[in-house]
C-alpha cells in the first residue's frame, strides 16, 4: 500500500493564504435569511431546503418563490428523492431523528412512516424501487418495503454507530462506522460479503468513485483508497485535514472533496492522490456539502458557497 503525508499539524486560523480559493472556481455566495443545513435539487428542477426540522420547497435556487412547506416535530436530518410507480409524482424519503418518512410532493400526502429504529436513522438511501434502506446509530442496516410498508431485513451489520450506507455497482452495499470498519453487503440475501480495515478512528464516510473503488474519510485524518472486491487498500493520505474529515464527495470522474471540522473544504486530483486547492470558510463550522445540479454547494453558519464543476475540471 502506498502512503503520503500532505501537511503537518497546525492551526488554518494563522494561515490566510488558505482563506480564498481560485476565484475561476468559486461562482458566488448565496445569503439567506434562515440557517440552512441541507439542500436537494429535484428531478423537476425545484430545490428542497432543510431548516431545523422544516422543510421548503422552491421554484429556483434564487429562494424567492415558495412553493410548498412542511414542519416537523423534530429536526430533519437526511432526505432524498425516490422514484415513483408514477412518473409525474414527485415523492420524496426523510428521516427525523429515528422516524423514517415518506411523502409525495405532488400530492400533498404521507405515503408511509417507520419507526423501527431503536436510535437516530444516520443515512438513508433507495435501493430498488419501493425499497428504502437505513443506517442507525441502534448499529443496524433495515430495508423497507414502502408500498407495503413493513419492514424486511433488520441487520446488526456493526459493533458501533452506522455513518453511512451507499450502493454499489450490481446492487452491493457498503456501509462505514465508529467501529474503524467497512463492510460489503448482498442485500437481496441479505450476505455479508467483506469487511475492509485499515482506518485507526470513526469511518465517517465513503464514495464510490470507480467501479469497485471506494474512497473513504476517517477522523484519523486520512483519506484511504480502496479495491473492495478484493479487499485491498490501494493508497492512503495522511494528515489531510486539521481536524476530524466528516465527509467525501465525488465532483465528477476526476475530482473529489472533502471537508472536515477544521472548515476546510478541499479538492483533490483523484489519478494524482494530490491537493488541486482548498477554501477556509471564515471560521464558521461547514454543515453541508454535495453536488447540487452540476455544481457543488457548501453551507456555512454565514451562508451557501457555490463552485462550478466544470470550472474545476479546467484547473
């Protein structure tokens, strides 16, 4: 296994050269009037905002023209769009705390609701259709069956919290968790395939970049390549961040970020295993960053930072 070292440790507080990012990548700063903490773009081209334990749904990312609004008991913590038996019907799958949901946008309705996890669901995600899977803090992976709403598989898959659950290629799943681990799963038999160790800390979050390569973040400060289908850890960065890496997202074919407490967002080469730049987000703490319509939004306590995807690929 390959290993490099990129920096050392210190505080990005005294180091302002790292506040600003090429500005051909950064496109603008969207200011709001409410403390965002996630935003999904919809296959109809509205966004979904999520404040606290509301959630709004908007004409165009400008945020002027409200659609639709929805207020919960309880925060709102991971939300997703799945697809429907009807084309035209926008339904959506959120989780409050350990209560997963299901409501069509179109029709103004719940579809369906589970509280099957004993602690707080911690990602959520589609597996087939009417089928939603779950990571919880309880250690377990569930799938649901929505339209006939019970649950069919509750798996103990970790010794400690889930972080996250995502979906390979020909229907595999990987899970990452506190307990520094892994693992691969078949979840039409519900078979554990592998498990993949190396990280020292919590496994925060992983991405699949290529087929069969997983790229994973751990709050031991290093990023780790890995070739899950045969078990292997290709290449690990250390030293990456300041601060516990909280998550990785892939950008497009070439380029993937991070970002982490420290308030660093990072872009890296993925063929080089190197640094192509980083933005410092004024102190604040970064609470959210993905690929929302061909561009990447990170959303600071003082507002959402937009950078544009092709912009990046020209750097």
């Amino acid at each position: 296994m390959n290993k490099i070292t990129t920096c050392n440790y210190f505080s990005p507080l005294y180091n302002p050269k790292y506040k600003v990012i090429p500005k051909r990548i950064f496109i603008q700063k969207l200011n709001t009037k409410m403390q965002i903490s996630r935003i999904l773009n919809l296959s109809n081209k509205n966004y979904i905002i999520i404040n606290y334990n509301s959630l709004y749904q908007y004409e165009n990312i400008s945020f002027e023209k409200k659609l639709f609004s929805l207020k919960e008991t309880n925060e709102i913590s991971n939300i997703i769009e799945i697809q429907s038996e009807n084309s035209n019907e926008i339904i959506i799958a959120y989780s409050t705390i350990n209560i997963l949901k299901i409501y069509s946008l179109t029709n103004k309705k719940y579809i369906s609701s589970f509280d099957d996890n004993e602690w707080s669901i911690t990602s959520i995600l589609e597996y087939k259709l009417n089928l939603i899977l779950t990571s919880s803090n309880d250690k377990t992976i569930k799938l649901f069956d929505i339209k006939e709403t019970y649950c069919i598989m509750n798996i103990l898959a970790h010794s400690w919290s889930i972080n996250k659950i995502i979906k390979l290629k020909n229907d595999f799943i990987a899970s990452c968790s506190w307990d520094k681990s892994i693992k691969i799963w078949e979840f039409n038999e519900g078979y554990f395939i592998s498990e993949l160790l190396g990280h020292n800390e919590n496994v925060n979050d992983i991405v699949e970049f290529k087929e069969n390569e997983i790229i994973s973040v751990s709050e031991d400060l290093s990023i780790r390549f890995w070739d899950w289908k045969n078990e292997k850890c290709l290449f690990c960065i250390e030293n990456c961040h300041f601060d516990n890496i909280l998550k990785v997202v892939k950008l497009n074919n070439y380029v993937f970020i991070t970002y982490s407490e420290d308030g660093f967002v990072k872009f890296w080469d993925f063929e080089k295993k190197s640094e192509i730049s980083k933005f410092f987000g004024d102190g604040y703490y970064i609470k959210f960053i993905g690929n929302v319509n061909n561009d990447i939004f990170a959303i600071w306590l003082n507002g959402i930072f937009v950078f544009s995807n092709q912009r990046i690929l020209n750097l």
